[in-house]
C-alpha cells in the first residue's frame, strides 16, 4: 500500500515518514519543495519528490492508498511576505490535492493544523502498524 506524504521534509512531515518506514511496511514518497532542507536518511522503501504541490496535475494519484497532506507555508512572516503564494500553497493546491484524492478514490488525512478539514473519504486498504503508535515514539 503506497503513502504519499506532501510536505513530508518539513519537521513534522520528517517525523511522520520517519515513523511510516520503521512502522509499516509500506512505501513511502515524499513531495516537498525542500526550501529548508531534506533530513530524511535514505531507505529503500523511501522515494523523495524534489517539487511543488501547486504544479502536480501532472502527479498520478491513483497508485497511492492514502495521502498524507502536510505542505503548505506554516508561519505568518512566510504568508506575509508572500501572500499571494500562500493562497495559492495553503488554499488553492489544498483543495487540487482534495479534489484529484476524492475523484480517485484515494484517502487523505489533512493535517496541517488543528482546524484543517479532515476528509470522510474511505481508505482503500487500512494502514496498521506493528507496534502501537505514540506520538513520542
């Protein structure tokens, strides 16, 4: 069951993959546009994605089972110095990414804050672990 993680070099997508690969099984590919860095340790089940969530239609969803949203511009300076590409990374790709998820039947988990919207969107296969999870590890 592959996972897509967007966002997936940023502190806490870095964590979230981290924990993907050493609890399950599955493989993960990770898209970010890495403006800060990639401190991702190579895995043979990792694939990193050097790119921009506002230019993947090109990007085929259908091979992931479950997508892990996470990129977007996090802090107020960012949006401030940029607004125009913060609507457009935290809004508008947000909904492109929901919207190409749904028509292809992949499920998503949008997580960026406490006051995302979380998809009803069913997965096609469960994601389960080999040991339970906890957020410290």
């Amino acid at each position: 069951m592959p996972i897509l993680v967007t966002g997936g070099c940023g502190y806490v997508g870095t964590h979230l993959t981290q924990a993907l690969l050493a609890r399950t099984d599955h493989a993960v590919t990770v898209v970010d546009t890495t403006w800060f860095g990639n401190y991702l340790q190579p895995h043979p089940r990792l694939t990193v994605c050097v790119g921009d969530i506002r230019a993947m239609d090109g990007f085929d969803l259908s091979r992931y089972d479950t997508i892990f949203h996470l990129a977007g511009i996090a802090n107020d300076p960012s949006a401030e110095l940029n607004p125009r590409a913060s609507w457009e990374v935290n809004v508008l790709a947000t909904m492109r990414l929901a919207d190409r998820a749904a028509r292809q039947g992949v499920c998503t988990a949008f997580d960026r804050s406490r006051a995302s919207p979380r998809t009803s969107i069913r997965c096609r296969s469960p994601i389960t672990t080999r040991r339970k999870w906890s957020p410290s590890g």
